[in-house]
C-alpha cells in the first residue's frame, strides 16, 4: 500500500486548506484512514480520524470544529479540510492506513497504523 499526501501549503491564519491523500495498492475500502501531524520540535500527534465505511470519524480536541475529514472509496482518496487555521497548526500532515475488519471502528494510536504517507508541510502565518 503506498500513500500520497498532498494539498499542503502557507496559508494566512484564518485561511483554509484540503488536503488529499491518494492510496494505491490493496483495496482502500479495506483501511481505515487517519491524519496525524509533527510540528517542529515535537512529536507526532493525532488529527482525525475515519473509518472505512464513514461512518465514524473522531477529531483531537485542538482541531474538533475546523477540521473535517471525509473520504471517497472509489477515488481511493481521503481527505482533511482544514479551516480556520492557526499558527499553531503549522505542520507535517501525514496519512495513515490500517487494515481493519471493521467498518465502522476508527483508531487514533499511531501505532496502530501499518502505512504512513511522505507528508505535507502546512504552514500558518500570523
């Protein structure tokens, strides 16, 4: 399974973004898709989060609100729209995929996520 994220940019705090990422491979169906982000100087956090059918998706508190993440199984894409942005929220964005028997389940645990896209830089001024 390979992951391509893209969408990532400088944007004005109070702008907005989508980003996308692209999944090759197995049948996307079959993954639940996650975004997490790293900022610089820190770790790896949780974004968002979306199960394979869409039916449930789960939010970190910082981003509960601006941040909507969708995905279209038949692009084998999912999405994170990014609004209301902050300095804060300046970062790597990267996707991830699980492979999943449920259909309705979302992770948050990075660990448990088997394939992780390159990244892309998203960048918020003040």
């Amino acid at each position: 399974v390979q992951l391509q994220a893209s969408g990532g940019g400088l944007v004005q705090a109070g702008g907005s973004l989508r980003l996308s990422c692209a999944v090759s491979g197995r049948p996307f169906s079959a993954y639940a898709m996650g975004w997490f982000r790293q900022a610089p100087g820190k770790e790896r956090e949780f974004v968002a989060a979306i199960s394979r059918s869409s039916v449930s998706t789960y939010y970190a508190d910082s981003v509960k609100g601006r941040f909507i993440v969708s995905r279209d199984n038949a692009k084998r894409t999912v999405y994170l729209q990014v609004n209301s942005l902050k300095p804060e929220d300046t970062a790597v964005y990267y996707c991830a995929a699980k492979f999943t028997y449920n259909s309705d389940t979302y992770y948050f645990g990075q660990y448990e996520y088997g394939y992780w896209g390159q990244g892309t830089q998203v960048t918020v001024s003040s």
